[in-house]
C-alpha cells in the first residue's frame, strides 16, 4: 500500500502583492525564510497580526509568494478564539467568506473576505493521481496511522498539479485529533 506523508499546517495567511505593500511598504516583496514541502512555496520572513473582536493572533506566518487573492487559513478552535467563524473551503474559494483585518508593524489592511477553515487535502501530482487511482477534486478516505490515536479521515480532497509535490495537509485542530506533528514521519493511507 502507498503511503502519503502527512503535515499539519498551523494559522497563516496569503496575501496579494497590494496588500504586502499596504502593510509592509511600496514596492516590498516577501522574503523568503524556508522552503516549504510544495515547490515555490515558502515561510516568510513577515509577520502579521490578525485582530477579531474576541482576540489577536500575533506573529501569524506569511507564507509566499504573492496570491491573486488574500486569504486567512485557521483552524476552527482558531477561529472561535478570533470571535469570526471561517468556512470550511479550499485554498482560492474565499466567495463568501468573512472578512478580518491585518496589521504589521507598519501599516494595515481590512479585508472584505478570506477567512477559511482549509480543507483537508491531499496535493498529487498527476503521475501520484494515477497510481493512486484518483482524479482532481475527487473526495477521498485516508487513513491515519499514528501513536495511540489513529483514524480515518473523510472528505479529503484530491488536488492534482504538475505544480505539486505528494503530502497531505490537515491542520492544527485535525493533527491534535490525531496525534500528528510535523517531521515525525506519520503517514497515510488512502482506503476504499
């Protein structure tokens, strides 16, 4: 059985060009700190604090590069401590979604929309997407195997690029459930 390497993905945020120059100056580009798992993604070296009417998360990563579209990625405990309840959506769906602001040190920006709850997911690419039988935007069961707290995850959704790199990615609330934590090599499984 194919295993599929499993990451748990903390609150972060993507941010348009417009806005990292909003909130950290004209003509700024993120920085990058770390590679991350899928190519040309990185950590940034930016910080920001996002502010909701129950609490303030400081110090939230920025993850590059810049996106066509701003968007807040939360967990939900993260979003009941915030006081605005995200959707569970995928990475770019923000149609609908609440709105939250964002500050730096220098500058600040309110947003209209893009605060989700990600869905679990699993990026392929097409050659995984064939060995592994699935098709882009197929929901799939994956079984995690863990340290006293192994389950099975539904509605997970395939994502299928060229662009990607195999990992699954659930977040904070969902690694807890199961016992996960980055770099320990837990793996998964999808099951029929």
């Amino acid at each position: 059985m194919e295993n599929i390497k499993v990451e748990v993905s903390a609150r972060h945020v993507h941010l348009t060009q417009e806005a990292v120059e909003m909130l950290f100056g004209k003509g700024h580009k993120l920085t990058p700190k770390k590679d991350l798992s899928q190519p040309g993604q990185f950590l940034a070296e930016e910080r920001v604090t996002v502010i909701g009417p129950k609490k303030t998360f400081e110090n939230v990563a920025v993850l590059g590069p810049e996106r066509k579209a701003s968007q807040i990625e939360f967990a939900k405990s993260d979003c009941f401590a915030l006081g605005i309840m995200g959707a569970i959506r995928e990475s770019g769906d923000i149609e609908g979604t609440p709105g939250v602001e964002i500050k730096s040190e220098t500058g600040s920006i309110t947003l209209d929309k893009g605060l989700i709850i990600a869905k679990r997911h699993i990026h392929m690419t097409p050659e995984d997407a064939e060995k592994f039988g699935v098709q882009d935007k197929e929901n799939v069961n994956v079984k995690v195997e863990s340290q006293d707290r192994s389950l099975i995850f539904g509605d997970v959704v395939v994502r299928v690029s060229d662009k990607f790199a195999l990992a699954m990615h659930i977040d904070t609330d969902e690694g807890n459930a199961v016992n996960v934590g980055n770099g320990d090599g837990t793996k998964a499984y999808i099951v029929k």
